[in-house]
C-alpha cells in the first residue's frame, strides 16, 4: 500500500510539474509574440508601454 501511494504520488506531482511548465511556455511565447509584433509592425497602440519601459 505504501509503495502504491508514493507512485501515485509521484505521478500526481509530475502532472502539476507539466501543467506549470505548459503555463510559463504560454506565457514567455506570448511575451515574445507581442515583442515580435512591435519589431515588425510598430503599431501606435503599443507606444505607451514602450514608453514606459525606456524610462
């Protein structure tokens, strides 16, 4: 029974380890999405965050 519930465990802990790590790949890729967007387009409706971010 021991063995068993240290399995389940394991396995339960490596399902929230991957559901994190799916969250921060979301989250850097969207980041560098809205960068690429800036870089090619430069629309004016990011102007005040860039501002923002220069001083």
């Amino acid at each position: 029974m021991k063995r068993e519930f240290n399995k389940s465990f394991v396995t339960w802990l490596e399902d929230i380890w991957e559901e994190i790590e799916i969250q921060f790949y979301g989250i850097i890729g969207a980041v560098f999405f809205f960068i690429l967007l800036y870089f090619v387009f430069q629309p004016s409706w990011m102007n005040p965050l860039i501002d923002f971010f220069q001083y």
